[in-house]
C-alpha cells in the first residue's frame, strides 16, 4: 500500500494518493457545504538544474522542496509528488483567501536558495489554483482546471493564479487550431511578410526576414507567436519549416530575376536542429528552387543551441560548411555560455528586442546591449539589433557600433509585394538624395 500510494523519491505522497483523498475531501466538504481548493505546483528551470548537476542532484532538490511546502501546510492539508516536477497541494477546506494566502506562502518558503552538494541554487515556481465547487465538482476537473493556471501563472510571471473560464476557452482554442494547422500547412493558408535588415554604416537594405502569419478562413490572420508553440508540440513544425524554406527560396528566386538580389532570414526551431534529415532536406530545397544556400540566412534562438549544445554544434557547423548564413537569435535570453559562443560556427548575434526597446530607459538593458556589441565584435561577429523603434534608438547602437539594424523604425513586416514595393520607393528616394532619418548617420537627423 505505501509503495502504491507513496513517491520513493520524494518520499511524499503520490498522484494516486492525492486524487484518492482529493475525492473524499470533495465528498465531505458537499455534505458540509464547504469548499476546497487545489494547488498545483510547477518548479521552473529544473532542467537545466538535472543537466548541471546530474539527476541524483535533481531528485534531492525535490525532496527539499516538498520539505520546505510540508512546513507552510497545517496538519490536515496535503502536499503530492504528482509527476515530474509538479506538486500538488490539497487544501480540504479553503475559499479563494486562504488559498491565496498558502500560495504566498509557499512561494516565500521557496524563494530562498537552497543547498544542494555545496552548491545553492535558486529555484521559481508558479502555481495554480482551482477551487470547489467554482471551478468544478470532479477531482480530475479540478486538477485540469488547476494545470491550466498553473500555466497561465507561468505565462504572465506572477507566481500564483486562479482558474478562470477564459483560460479553458483559450486551451480549446489552441485545441482546435493545433488540429488545423496541418490543413493550413498543405492547403497553402500561411503566408511570408519581409522585414528589412540595414546596414547602419551605409544605410543599404542587406537582407528581409521572413516571418510566417497564418491566414485562417474564418479567423483571418494568426499570429506565429500563436501557432508556433503548437506546431513545436505536435511535430508539426517540420512541415511547417519546409513550407516557410520552400516559399522563401520561390519569393527569393522571383526578387533575383527582378533585379533584387537579398539573402531572405528563415527561423529554425530548437526541433529543427534535432531532425536527422535538416541538412538534406536544406539541400534538397536549395536544389529545387535552382538557389545558393547564400540566399538563404538561418535564425536559431539562443535556447536552441543552448538545449543540445554538442548536438548543435555539429549541425551548425555542417550548415555553415554548406554556404548558410547563421544568426544566433533572440540573444540574451537565455543562457550561453560566452566562452561557448565562441565556438558556434555563427556569422552573427541578433540582440533581443526586449533588451533594445528599452534601451534608453533602462541602464540594464542598456548594459547588456553595449556588452553584446563588444562581445560579439571580439569574436570576430556581426551584431544586429531587432525591435529598433525610433530614431533615438538608431543614433545611439550606431554610437556603439552595431552593424545592422531592424526595427518598426524601418518598416513592419510586409506582404511580399508590399516589401517590393517599400524597396523600389527607397531607391527612388536615394536616387533624388532624399534620405530618410534612419539611412544616414546622426547627423542627419531632421
Ligand atoms: P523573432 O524571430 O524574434 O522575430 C521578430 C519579431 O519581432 C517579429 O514578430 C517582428 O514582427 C517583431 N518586430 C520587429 N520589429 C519590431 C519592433 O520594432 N518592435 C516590436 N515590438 N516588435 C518588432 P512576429 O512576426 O510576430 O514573430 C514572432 C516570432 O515568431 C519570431 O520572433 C519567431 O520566433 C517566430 N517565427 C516567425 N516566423 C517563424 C517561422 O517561419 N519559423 C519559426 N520556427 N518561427 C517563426
Ligand atoms: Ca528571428
Ligand atoms: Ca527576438
């Protein structure tokens, strides 16, 4: 019976135990007319924790952790090792203050570091409240209901959240749309818009970066920041990356015979990088479309290469070696290590417009800025900045040196003939030595 109900880990509890005593708090606290709450838990960076330390390591750090929530619950409420890094926590009778009030608490008792083989280490956590009877009158309702706030609490950093109904409707939501996407992908419903890249020194266009929008028949445009996860999670993303590699290489090839001769910049995904058949179907494409793998520039983000980094660095360098243009994208998000970058077989860092946005505000973000431009340029690197807004902005990463700029300063994203369209007033424009604010150095500012 203890190894049926009971995590050996952990030594907690376990997922069987916590649903069981779940439905028999539900049974009394109907007949009582009490409510309940459900809390679950979800430890952030535990991954990266196992891959420093080992999973010996991991699991200790469990046991504290289900220790330190232990120590904020009275006698009669229960703490689970539900599954991987999740807990669970009962609260048999609870409304929405005291439940509050115990994930304030448990996230306190976790905020300090804790001491693992020596080492301390810093964990955060979100947590998800569901309660009976508002969000449910099961115990496997109220888990759900839970999981998803849980999300929703990691989603906007605030530590602890409660169920709403919105919460369902955009997980039903994201349901449907995963279950369309294939459709999407073969009946041609995604589309590319451009973006430009310039050179900050000579004020050139020197490539676009093709971002993919979903154009639904009944919902109209989608957003990638929408379906991108989904197709990460459902393997969707492999097709979905041959469509996006096939129509930039058909746009690119149609520019070139117009006299337009721009690399176009794709995203790959931290699941393209493990597919076995990338480099040949790269090739295959490249072939197809009668192209040079110089037309092509490849975006990975930070935490692609940074998830298998060995495994990376053995694709990245076969890629480079076939004539690609690599970026590392979103930089400063996530977690190189420096010396690590050195090693990447990359052309480029792209800044992450979280940190250029703000810039001239924010002395952090200003900081890591000015380190990424020096940084980069000792390692032999190009630095592009994204997400450049104003002319503010420009005149001080030019200040700094920042080799190319992007940015709704410049242009959005267009449609294909849009974009086309953008470039041919732009060389109209240089030809009768009319400069916008952005193609000339400070000193042109109007
Ligand atoms: P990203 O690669 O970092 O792309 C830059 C995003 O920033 C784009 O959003 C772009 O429209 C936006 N942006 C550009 N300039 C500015 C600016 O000045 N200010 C602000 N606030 N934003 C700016 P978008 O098009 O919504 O794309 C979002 C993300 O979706 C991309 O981020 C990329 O991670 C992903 N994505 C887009 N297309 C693809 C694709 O074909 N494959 C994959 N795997 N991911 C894609
Ligand atoms: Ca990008
Ligand atoms: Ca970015």
């Amino acid at each position: 019976r203890r190894m049926a109900y009971h995590d050996s880990l952990t030594d907690l509890p376990n997922h069987a135990y916590f649903e069981e005593r779940l439905q028999q708090a539900l049974s009394e606290a109907s007949t009582h007319g009490q409510s309940l709450a459900v809390l679950l838990l979800d430890l952030d960076r535990l991954r990266e924790i196992n891959d420093a330390l080992g999973f010996h390591q991991g699991d200790l750090l469990f046991k504290d952790v289900g220790m330190r929530i232990r120590g904020v619950l009275k006698e009669d409420e229960l703490v689970a090792r539900m599954r991987g890094d999740e807990f669970g926590i009962l609260l048999p009778v609870s409304d929405t203050d005291h439940a509050a009030a115990v994930a304030r608490r448990i996230l306190d008792a976790l905020g300090a570091p804790f001491t693992i083989s020596g080492l301390m280490l810093n964990v955060s956590a979100a947590v998800g409240i569901s309660l009976f009877p508002q969000h449910g009158s099961e115990a496997t309702r109220l888990i759900q209901h839970a999981d998803m706030a849980t999300r929703q609490a990691k989603k906007s950093g605030k530590g602890y959240t409660f169920y709403t109904a919105e919460q369902d409707e955009g997980g039903l939501r994201r349901l449907t749309l995963a279950g369309e996407l294939r459709r999407a992908i073969e009946e041609d419903e995604l589309v590319l818009h451009y973006q430009p890249k310039i050179n900050m020194r000579t004020g050139q266009v020197c490539g676009a970066e093709a971002l993919v929008r979903w154009i639904h028949p009944q919902q109209g445009m989608i957003p990638p920041d929408e379906f991108i996860p989904l197709a990460e999670h459902t393997g969707l993303i492999k097709p979905l990356t041959d469509w996006v590699v096939g129509a930039a290489l058909r746009q690119s090839s149609t520019w070139r015979h117009a006299g337009v001769a721009l690399p176009v910049a794709v995203n790959l995904s931290t699941r393209n990088l493990r597919d076995a058949e990338l480099l040949s179907k790269m090739t295959r494409l490249v072939a197809a479309w009668g192209a040079e793998a110089g037309w092509l520039e490849l975006e990975l983000t930070e935490s692609a290469v940074m998830d298998d980094p060995e495994g990376a660095l053995e694709i990245l360098r076969r890629l480079s070696i076939l004539g690609f243009t690599l970026f590392i994208d979103d930089f400063g998000t996530g977690y190189s290590s420096l010396g690590y970058l050195k090693k990447l077989p990359v052309n480029a860092v792209k800044i992450d417009k979280s940190f250029v946005i703000d810039m001239l505000s924010n002395t952090d973000s200003a900081a890591i800025v000015r380190a990424t431009v020096v940084l980069a340029h000792d390692l032999g690197l190009k630095v592009v900045a994204e997400g450049v807004e104003n002319q503010a902005t420009w005149d001080r990463l030019a200040a700094l040196g920042c080799d190319v700029a992007q940015g709704y300063h410049i242009s959005k994203p267009l449609p294909a003939e849009q974009f086309k369209a953008w470039l041919d007033e732009r060389a109209r424009n240089a030809k009768a030595g009319k400069h916008a604010g952005h193609t000339r150095p400070r000193s042109s500012r109007a």
